[in-house]
C-alpha cells in the first residue's frame, strides 16, 4: 500500500514539474501548423515543450478535428506530417491462371471490421490456417476491414474500441493475420471510405501480402471468366436472396460477370441466374450493435471456391455447331462451394491479447527509449480500473486531454490494451482489455476428428411428363457411384401424376393412369448397387392418393429394394449425428428465391432445427447459410413444362451433390460443400415415351455431338 502510494506521487512529480508554456488549445492549434510540412517529433516535443506520448495525444485530437496527419518511423525519430487529399488507385485487371486441371482455388470472406468489439480475430486467425493447411494460397477480402467511424454522440460511438479511421488502419495492419505463401486480395468497403484516409493505399502499402484491388468493387480474371468482387453501400433486406437477385437482374447482360463476389451484407447464400453465379460472403465479426438494431441475423464464417473454367477448345468446337445459342456463353464448367462456418462468437474476442502476435514496436528518439516508453505505459496501466472516470486521472496526474490520450495510445501500442468510453451515465470511463483465452480453432479438413458423408440430391423428377429429363438423373447417379456414395436424397414429384381438374393434363404426360406411371419408375428409375434412395411424395404424386386412395412411392418402394419412401410431404433423417430435413411443400413460387426457405425454418422450433434443411418443389437451384442452417432448394429434373410456361415460372434443371464433413465430438457440420449441376437448356433431351435404355443412347449421341 505504501509502496503504490509512493509510486503514484512519483507519477504525479513527474508530470507536474513539467513546465506548461502554452495553453492545450494553443497546443493544438500550433501542432496543425507545424505538420503542415513534415516535422519530427523531437521537434514538436521542443517546441511545445510537451513529452513525447502527449504528442501522439495531440496527433488523435488533430485527427478527430479532420486533420488527416500520419507519423513516419525513422531510424531515430518519428515524422508527423498532414497527408491531405487522398490518393487513388491505379486499375488494375488481375488474371489468375487455373491448373493443369483447369481449377482455381481460393477463399472469400468480408466484414472483419477490426476497431469494433465485435471483431473476431481468433475467427480470422483460424481461417487463415486453415487456407494454409489446403494449400490455398489466394484469398479475396470484399470489403469492410475497418469499423469506420462514428461521431461522439453518435449511439454506435461506443462499439468501437478505436474510435479513429487512422489507429484502425495501423491496428489493422499490425493484426490482420498473415500466413506465409497466402496473398490477400482486397476491396475496400462503406465502412473503410467513411474517412477522409484511403485505408486502402495504406494497407497496401504496409502489407506486402495485401493487394489492392480498389474501393468498393473491382474485377479480376479466372482465365478468362470475369469476377466481379463488390462491397454493398446497402443494408442487407429480410429477404436473404433480395439483393444478390437484384444485383444480378440489374447488370446488363454484357456487363455481366460470371461470377460475383458480393461482400458486406453479413449473410451466406448463392443465386444462379442468368448464367451468373452471385454468392454472398459472410462477415467475419460477431453482431455489432449496429447490425443489431438493423434486424436480420448476422452470418460468420469463410466460403471456399473451387472452380472449374471450361477449355476453350471445347468452346470453340461448340459454337461452330449446332450449340451455338445467342446468349452469352457461360465460361465456368462448374463451380464447387465449401463453407466454413463459425456457429458461435465471443464478444470479448477484442480484448485477447494472446491472438496478437507482436506488439507494436516504437522507438521513440532522444531520451525516453523503449523500455522507458513501456515502463510509463506500464505504470499508468496499472493504475487505470475498468469503470473508473477519466476526470478523476486527469485530476490525479494533472492532466490534459491530450495527455491522457497520449498515454491510451502509448499503452495500446505495447498491447497494454485500454480504451475511453461513455458509460450508461454518459460519463467518460476507462476500459480496460483482459486477456482471455478462448479459441475458435476447427480441426483440419482431412483430421482424424472428421467424419465425411456424401449425398447426391435430386427431385422433381415428374416422370412420365413429355418433358421429363431422366437421362441427366442417371448421369447424377452415375457420378454418385464413382464418387462412392451410398445414400441419394429424392424431394419428391417423382412421377408428374394426374390432375383430373387440368384439362389440358392427358397432353401433358405419355402415360396417365397410376399402373402405368408407377411401373415406369419401377422400371427405370436409376439403379446403381450401393446406392440407396431415400424419397418423399410431393404433390404430383399425391395426385393418385386423391384420385384412386393409392400411393406410387409405397408401390415402388416394395419392388425395388434400393428405394425406401421415409414420408409424405416431409422427413427428418437422422444420419451419423446430424439431421437432414426433406420438405416438399405444395404452396405456389415466391418471387425471391430464399423465402419459402426462410419461413419454413422460422416456424420450426430451436430444438428440432435440423442441420441441414432441403426443400424441393421449386424446381430452382439456391443454397444459404441461414441461422446455423444450411438451407438448400433443389432444381428438378424436368424441362419447362406448359403449366411453368403459362406461369413464367423459370426452371433450372440438374441435382446436387453434398459433402458434409462432422465433427465426431460435438455433432457439428464443420464444414460442407455444395457442388451444383446445372443443365441448361441446350443439354435437355427430348425423353417422351423413351424407356431408359434408349434415353442412355440418345443422350450418349448428344454428348458426342456437342464434342466432336
Ligand atoms: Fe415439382
Ligand atoms: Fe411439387
């Protein structure tokens, strides 16, 4: 107790035999003049008279007024200097080359706003290992990588634990993580331009392992497919898809790329339209307070790419022949999407010192050097409480403003980390950073801890319609099989049914009656020893419950053993620890893509949430990461048919496979990817009335065809 005492009077000598010549407001103003042109902080420190760490006090103030002034470390001084206007970015156009195999690797995430207590550090840290444990060495950041700014009275003021644009930046660049052989590849976001400083020169300029691309959208080249990466200035909407099918309607179809990485709207989902692929990359913060009051969940986590570019002698030989159409050609073969989501978020993450590999080094010149610099630190940190007010140290130590500004940032610069709040009182009070020790490490891809299962998913199938497209089902299985899958997932509408109230329905199908339909699937739905088919009934095949009191899946089910009906309309299937809901409603299309979804899985309670939620009947392709669920709708396996026709209603045809790797001690999908197959209309086939063997041989003549 006596010792304390005696060091806080020596705390208080120190500062009060220090001569003040000038008033602070006087400091100030002549601290703006002096770094009009570049002048060293020995100088300024003579000049004013003041102690090295009130400068850099001095230097927040002056920034807070909108004095854009940065510091310079040289070999024995630190140059302060008023940087002006802001510098733009030449263009750039980035070609990444694919493999031999024609694959492309790389890893997309967005909103790491680090500045703001939501930030998750440990959740970056780990993505970045695990990019480094798969060997990819590619990573495109969409936008947001500093908090940004809010002013004083602002109520988003206090989530931020660095209140300004230039100490988030140098925080940013000292933590950010990086690995070794991992490039970044950047966008700046709304947050990052709400300054008067281009975060993103800076970055790029201290960070060799960073590339600027540009502020707010850039493109670059996967061969020659064109990615677009952009950060919304807007507010995500309740509906999930909204704005990703917004963005896509409203390119021209010139303008339109491939692909689109949109960043910045907090959430996960992948819309295919119009031969362009627009995913939504998730943040990599915890809920802010200002997402908080937006509504709409916050989705955290990392999307994986692996895509996959067409030759372009294939290409090539196509348009010569008859696969020639006058839409723009699509360039991507296919385009396979893991996920890596973090289900939960520590909100004091921020405060995690052990996550910081260093701590800023500052050499400060004459005769405070380091340890001197980090033993004040020290001293006065050890005197600030959490809670405590800033009058009362001010008083204490007999301080300024810009003092005791100096002394937070000379403590935060040796990770001694505290900061100045308003508390509920609206008074100003310190807080203070513990350091804590929770982790977000996932096991690896390829640990021991993993367990892997695959599914094909199809549905929709509506055989027995003129437009049926059976021949791309059995090149699905066909691909199961080698893929070594055991378990197909059917969403139902296997069979088109008979709806006797549609008068136009008998021209519709090549055979009506429920005999006939069900001893067509019985005969040619796909067979492939190992593969066992898990289906549901939609409401085609209801059709014949309510016409005749017979059901076609329970008469299939008992002919052939690898197809096993699980319910109508709906089944929860519990496999190895995670459960799969299969839903085929029977209401009519919304207009966005992911609404049905996300009202179905509201309605469902927290306890019986299933891991994985797929929904057929839509007869379109759309996945999402939605409140921990992974959410997915099926295309179908049948061409436009007339009733979609007169409903302009689009159809996408094809099936999905899933590959969802567990972890065998929590039950959690650590990771799963989603690999969709697309057909479009070019590679339909006219099927009416064909039995599967033929079906195989004119598909076999298709293929042939669009190669040779
Ligand atoms: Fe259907
Ligand atoms: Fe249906």
């Amino acid at each position: 107790m006596e010792e304390k005492k005696k060091k806080n009077n020596n705390l208080e000598e120190e500062n009060s035999n220090e001569k003040k010549v000038f008033t602070e407001e006087e400091k100030i103003n002549l601290f703006i003049q002096m770094t009009n042109s570049k002048v060293s902080l020995t100088k300024i420190c003579e000049t004013l008279n003041i102690k090295e760490y009130e400068a850099l006090g001095l230097k927040k103030i002056a920034k807070d007024k909108g004095y854009n002034i940065v510091t310079n470390q040289t070999d024995k001084d630190i140059i302060f200097y008023n940087q002006g206007e802001i510098k733009d970015v030449e263009d750039k156009m980035i070609v990444f080359n694919t493999d031999e195999n024609n694959n492309f690797k790389f890893i997309a995430v967005s909103n790491p706003l680090l500045g703001n207590k939501a930030q998750q550090l440990s959740i970056i840290k780990d993505v970045y290992k695990q990019a480094k444990s798969m060997g990819i060495n590619t990573i495109f950041l969409c936008g947001n990588l500093t908090a940004g700014t809010y002013k004083m009275n602002d109520e988003n003021y206090d989530s931020l634990f660095i209140s300004d644009q230039e100490g988030q930046v140098d925080y940013f660049i000292e933590n950010y993580p990086r690995e070794e052989g991992i490039t970044t590849y950047f966008i700046t976001g709304p947050k990052d331009n709400k300054g008067k400083i281009s975060v993103g020169t800076r970055i790029e300029e201290a960070r060799p392992d960073m590339v600027y691309l540009g502020a707010g959208n850039a493109e670059v080249k996967i061969d020659d497919a064109v990615m677009k990466i952009m950060s919304s200035k807007q507010k995500k909407t309740y509906t999930t898809s909204y704005r990703s099918e917004k963005k896509v309607k409203s390119l021209r179809s010139e303008d339109k790329p491939d692909i689109l990485l949109y960043g910045c709207l907090n959430q996960a989902d992948h819309v295919y339209l119009r031969e362009s692929d627009t995913y939504t990359i998730p943040s990599l913060c915890a809920t802010t307070k200002e997402m908080e009051s937006q509504d709409g969940a916050n989705t955290v986590g990392a999307l994986i790419f692996d895509v996959n570019i067409k030759k372009p002698e294939l290409e090539k030989k196509k348009k010569s022949r008859k696969y020639r159409d006058n839409k723009k050609t699509k360039r991507t073969e296919s385009i396979k999407l893991t996920t890596i989501p973090y289900y939960k978020t520590d909100k004091n993450d921020y405060k995690n010192v052990n996550i910081i590999d260093k701590t800023k080094k500052i050499i400060l010149p004459n005769e405070v050097n380091d340890e001197l610099g980090k033993e004040r630190a020290k001293k006065y940190f050890n005197y600030i409480k959490n809670g405590k007010s800033i009058d009362e140290f001010k008083n204490k130590f007999h301080m300024n403003d810009s003092e005791l500004f100096g002394i937070v940032e000379l403590c935060n610069m040796y990770g001694l980390y505290v900061s100045v709040i308003r508390n509920n009182k609206n008074e100003m009070v310190f807080e203070k950073g513990l350091p804590k020790n929770l982790k977000f490490e996932k096991p690896y891809l390829n640990s021991n801890d993993i367990v892997v299962r695959e599914f094909l998913v199809v549905a929709d199938n509506h055989l027995c319609n003129i437009h049926q497209q059976l021949g791309i089902c059995y090149e699905l299985y066909e691909e199961a099989k080698i893929r070594g899958i055991e378990i197909a997932l059917n969403g139902g509408d296997v069979v088109d049914g008979n709806y006797k109230n549609r008068p136009s329905y008998p021209k519709q199908t090549f055979y009506e009656g429920f005999d006939d339909q069900t001893e067509y699937v019985i005969r040619n739905y796909p067979y492939f020893p190992g593969i066992t088919t898990k289906v549901i009934s939609g409401n085609h095949d209801k059709t014949h419950d309510f016409n005749d009191g017979a059901t076609v899946l329970k008469w299939v089910a008992k002919e052939r053993k690898d197809i096993e009906y699980v319910g109508i309309d709906r089944a929860d299937l519990d496999i190895d620890g995670i459960r799969i809901r299969l839903d085929h409603p029977g209401d009519g299309s919304a207009d966005a893509l992911s609404y049905a979804s996300q009202k179905s899985l509201e309605r469902i309670n927290a306890g019986s949430k299933p891991n994985i939620y797929i929904t057929a009947h839509y007869h379109k392709w759309y996945e999402m990461l939605y409140n921990n669920v992974f959410a997915y709708s099926a295309p179908c396996l049948c061409g436009q048919t007339n009733f979609e026709m007169t409903h302009k209603l689009r159809t996408m045809v094809g099936g999905f496979f899933l590959k969802v790797y567990i972890n065998k001690k929590t039950g959690a999908i650590e990771y799963i990817e989603s690999d969709p197959r697309i057909y479009e209309e070019n590679e339909w086939i006219d099927e009416a009335g064909l039995e599967l063997d033929e079906i195989i041989q004119k598909r076999k003549k298709l293929i042939k065809n669009k190669v040779a």
